[in-house]
C-alpha cells in the first residue's frame, strides 16, 4: 500500500490550501477593526455560525483520534464521541445567550462585565492561553499524522506546515476568514463523511482481504509470522529479555519482539535494529485489522461476505457473537538495559467483545473507576469552558441568534458522531489500521475504496485541523492583545495598534503550538483534547456558572478558582502515568499517582475555592 504522496494526493491538497488562503485574503479588508478581527463586526449569520461551531469543534480529535479510538478499542473509542456531544447540552441551555449578552471580543469580557477586576483579566486571560496551548497540541499532532501520507514528508514538516499557513490566515482576517474557512470545513466534513460510511456500506463486510484494493490489487493485510520457542531456539534466536507477555529475541545483532499466548505460541510484534517494522522496509506500517469470520444473523454458521448493507444490518453483523475480528494492539515494553520499545501484537476478539465496554475504561480498581468518571466529567464540561467556542458567541447579532446557531451545531456535529462510529468499525475490519499511528484510520479506510476519496478525505482533513488552530489562536491572541495589553496593562490601544498586537500574539503562539506538536508526536489526538477539556472545565467552567447563578460570587473568588482550577489539572496530568510513559520515556509505575485524568479532583476543588474565598471577600461581589 502506497503511504507517500502521489500528484493527486498533492494536488488536492494545494487545492485546499489556495482556497483557504483566498478566504484570508479576501476577507482581510473587513478587518481593520478590532471588532471585525476578533469577532467579524458580530455580522455572521446565525446558520453559518452554526456550521462553524460545527467546524470549529469537529477538529483533529474528532475526525481522526475517535475514529482511531473505535478501530482500534470499539465501543470504548464511542464513548469520546458521546461524551463531547452532550458537552453541548450545557452549552446550549446554560452559556449560550448570557455569553453573548456580557460578553465583546473574549471570555474575558464576560466574566469581567460585573466587575471591572485587574485579577479577572489577569487570571481569565492566562487561563485562555493555557487552554489554547493544551487544545493546539492535539490539533498539530494530527496535521503532522496527515501530511505523512498525503505528501510523503515527515511528521514534523506538516506540523510546521500548517503552522505556517494558520499563522497566515489569522495574521491576515482574524475571525472572519476563520469563521468562513471553518464553514467550509465543517459542511465538507460532513457531506464526504456521509460519503465514505456510504461506500462502506455499499461494499459491506468480508472476510476476503485480496477483496480490499490495496498497491497493485494486493491485500492491506500484513499477517505476523508464528512459531514456537523450540522453532526460533533452531533457527539461532536466542531469548534474552521478557517482558510481562513479551518476549525479546536476538539473532547476529537483530533484535524481534513476539507476543506469547497462554498456550506457548509465539506472535512476530516488531523488528527492530535493521530498519525493518512489521514487514515493511522502509519503517513503515503496513495497515492492518480485519475479519476472519462474519456471524450469521441468525446464529447458524457465517457468511463469507454480506455484499451491501443498511447501517442496521452493518452493525448486527459486527456484533455478532459468531463473527471474529483480529485487531491490533501497540504496548510500550522496557528490556533488560531500559531502553524503550513500542511493540505491536494481533488480538482476534468476537463480535460481541468489540462492542463490550472495559477495554480502554476499565472499572475494576478504585483508580481505574476514578479515571473513568473524570474523563466524562472533563468532556461533559469542558465543552461549554472552551475559550474559541465561547468567543464564537459574539460573532452573531444577538442572544436568540447565539441560541439558534447552538442548535444548528448540535444537529451537524451530533450526525457525524454517529459516522464516526461507522468510520471507525470500517476501518477496524477492513484492514486500514494502522498501529503505530491510530489516528490515520479514517483516511486510510477511505484509501482503500481509491486515491481519489483518500486525497479528498485527508485534505478535508487537514483543512479541519487548520480552521479549529485558526480558532484556537484567534482567541489565545485576543487574550494577550485585549485581555492582557489593552485591558489588564492599561495600555489603551487604539484600534489600528490593538490588531496589530493580536497578529503578532497569534505568531508567537502558532511557534509554540509547532514545537508541542512535534513533541508529542504519535499520541491519540482524542487522548490528548480531554486533557485540553479537563483543564477548560477545571478552570473556566467554576466561574461562569457560579458567576450566572450564584449572588454571592466575588471577583477574589473567581481570581483564585481559575488559579486552582489550572494548577491542580496541569499538576495531576504532569505527574500521570500518561505524561511519565509518553514524552517523559519513562515506565507508568513510576508516576506519582496513578490518576490519569483530573476532573474529578480538580473540577470540584475549584468550585470549593470560588464558594470559600467568596464567602471570604463579600465586599468584592458582582455589581
């Protein structure tokens, strides 16, 4: 299969890229102001707002990490798009309209409205960077994953890539060609989306792979070797390492790792040493995850192939107790010197396991039930506290407006999620999953129906990651120009001089969003937006309900809830296990706690602080 850019590829992807430099460019002249470039003059309809909402929050996460997350975990991977979708509820009935009523150019400006506190901006303003900067990473990690395949250049190029031309359009309209790309963006998503579940359906299940185009007609499956201890202990192997049920074997300075079963059979993983991964010379990993039986629907035998299928019947197959899929699963090992590898092994599960609750989330331990429920409390949450969600509310004229564009992107983003779920199944058993890197499913299950879907997939893709880091910069760039110089440093910058500021803010955090990006290469992108989610809901959400519906909230209580609210998300997730085994290169055991999602700490202990150091400062309460 054919994972570097060929001229269609390219070509598509230029494509997309000159038309959402136009919309920059064309859209430049109505910025001038500070209130055209941080929230388009509050001129955007309502409907195209709506569609942008939609753009804007089905980003890198939601196209390419939750699709990986269900190829490769099944239901548990649902369960982020479950989670992010009823984030909205709050969104709608709670902030939407007050929001837009309190608020002008940032989330700043609404919480401060009652009170004209240097604390608020101050603490308001620092929380919107940290937010931003924790939602960058994610988005940046995944333009990288994209550019790999649809150009054929390094993961760390297309990082730098889309910082360049995000730093471009944010630089040139501000808002408005953000809102503008983010429309188009988000009615593609959804249109070419709909597409592909529909191909899948058209072609239904097999358990056929020389039936799934692949380079030259060949399968996209790359089936591991097998043997037996006693066969490698006679071709020269030697075991020198175990680790839990791997196992390390060298051969003339070659090193392999197999996976053992309980019944002494031994599973190829991984060369390593000789340029040499799951089969494919040139480091890469080959797509793999398919069918090996399909149950029937009635429980008596199976089906080589279904031939097309309704959604209904797609998933009554799947689920089947009869059908089998063989997945594939990546594990982090250490050998005997401590040095790292990243080894992946074949799983076959049943139909009924794949769609069974318990193999991300597990909920046998106390900690295991703790993470779980923090990470639905962060994505419930956190939805509403996003600062370049909340600033899209003062784009439209009024709060019925901000209400009804609400709707809108409930409708859009809820109707993907449910393509997400078929996207991500489709990927699992069409040999399109590729274990190094979970976050390429969804194109590379639209590779396999052609170039053509693949170019078109990937560059709609890479167009989403774009518009949601425009978002995310136009609001980081207003904290520091509005929020910050402006507001808090009683600069009183002219109009002219205030988006001066505001382009040259986004290019400083478009660097730092490029360096993150690289750093956390290869890590799910959906993983990485709950921490995004559990740091917004831990920071920001405190103080705007509190806030709206709560008399006694002071301005002293709002300052020290954001403080606690960032200090206790950052500090749990920093010293997790999932910080300690990913760009720390360290073992998970050693991580100070074995928490790897805050919300359920930090979001309750900021609501303790806000009510506490209120009740403490009653003269420094809300006008």
């Amino acid at each position: 299969m054919n994972l570097h850019g060929t001229p269609l590829s390219i070509a598509i992807f230029a494509l997309f890229v000159a038309l959402v430099l136009y919309l920059s460019f064309f859209f430049a002249r109505k910025a001038k102001s500070a209130a055209g470039y941080y929230a388009a003059g509050g001129q955007i309809h309502w409907a195209v707002n709506g569609i942008s909402f939609a753009g804007d929050y089905l980003s890198a996460a939601s196209f390419l990490g939750i699709c990986g997350m269900i190829a490769t975990l099944g239901y548990d991977g649902f369960l982020y798009s479950i989670g992010y979708l009823a984030g909205w509820v709050v969104a709608l009935f709670v902030v939407a309209e007050p929001m837009k009523r309190m608020g002008k150019f940032t989330f700043t400006d609404a919480l401060d409205a009652r009170f004209d506190s240097r604390g608020i901006k101050l603490a308001a303003a620092i929380s919107t960077l940290v937010v931003s900067i924790c939602y960058l990473i994610p988005q940046m990690n995944g333009a990288g994953s994209l550019v790999e395949p649809l150009l054929g250049l390094p993961h760390w190029v297309g990082v730098i890539i889309v910082g360049i031309i995000v730093i471009a359009i944010v630089s040139t309209a501000g808002m408005t060609s953000t809102t503008y790309v983010q429309f188009l963006k988000g009615g593609l998503l959804l249109i070419f989306s709909t597409i592909l579940v529909g191909f899948l359906l058209v072609r239904g299940l097999t358990t056929d792979p020389t039936s799934l185009p692949g380079e030259d007609g060949k399968s996209l499956l790359n089936v591991p070797d097998k043997a037996t201890a006693a066969q490698l202990a006679a071709g020269g192997l030697v075991q020198v390492h175990a680790s839990g049920d791997l196992v390390k074997f060298e051969k003339d300075g070659q090193i392999s790792w197999w996976k053992q079963e309980t019944d002494g059979t031994l599973w190829k993983t991984q060369w390593t040493g000789v340029g040499l991964v799951n089969g494919s010379p040139d480091g890469l990993l080959m797509p793999v995850g398919r069918l090996t039986r399909i149950g029937g629907l009635e429980g008596t035998g199976g089906v080589q192939a279904t031939g097309s299928v309704t959604p209904v019947e797609f998933l009554a197959y799947l689920t089947h107790p009869d059908t089998r899929i063989e997945q594939w699963h990546q594990k982090t090992v250490f050998d005997e010197k401590g040095e790292k590898f990243s080894v992946h092994y074949p799983k076959t599960v049943t139909g009924t396991e794949e769609m069974k609750p318990g193999v991300k989330f597990k909920v046998g331990t106390t900690w295991e039930k703790l993470n779980f429920v923090s990470l639905m409390l962060a994505l419930f949450f956190g939805t509403a506290a996003l600062p370049h969600i909340l600033i899209r509310y003062y784009t439209v004229p009024s709060p019925a407006c901000a209400r009804k564009s609400t709707i809108v992107a409930i409708a859009a983003i809820g109707f993907f999620y449910v393509l997400t779920l078929f996207m991500g199944l489709g990927a699992a058993t069409s040999g399109t999953v590729n274990p190094a890197d979970n976050n390429m499913s969804a194109p590379l299950l639209a590779m396999s129906f052609g170039g053509v879907l693949f170019a078109i997939i990937s560059a709609i893709a890479f167009a989403t990651v774009l518009g949601t880091v425009a978002g995310l910069i136009v609001a980081a760039s207003g904290a520091v120009a509005h929020d910050l110089m402006d507001r808090f440093g009683g600069m009183n910058l002219s109009e002219e001089r205030k988006v001066r500021a505001g382009k040259v803010a986004a290019f400083a955090v478009g660097i730092v969003a490029i360096i993150l990006g690289i750093v956390f290469k290869g890590v799910n992108v959906s993983f990485l937006v709950g921490w995004a989610f559990a740091v917004a809901a831990s920071a920001n959400l405190p103080a705007i309900l509190m806030l709206l519906f709560w008399k006694k909230t002071s301005s002293a209580g709002i300052v020290a809830s954001i403080i606690v609210g960032i200090v206790s998300a950052l500090g749990i997730i920093l010293t997790g296990p999932a910080m300690f085994a990913g760009p720390y290169g360290l073992r998970a055991e050693d991580a100070w706690h074995p928490l790897g999602q805050p919300g359920i700490i930090s979001i309750p202990l900021s609501f303790l602080t806000l009510v506490v150091v209120s009740l403490m400062t009653p003269g420094k309460r809300a006008r």
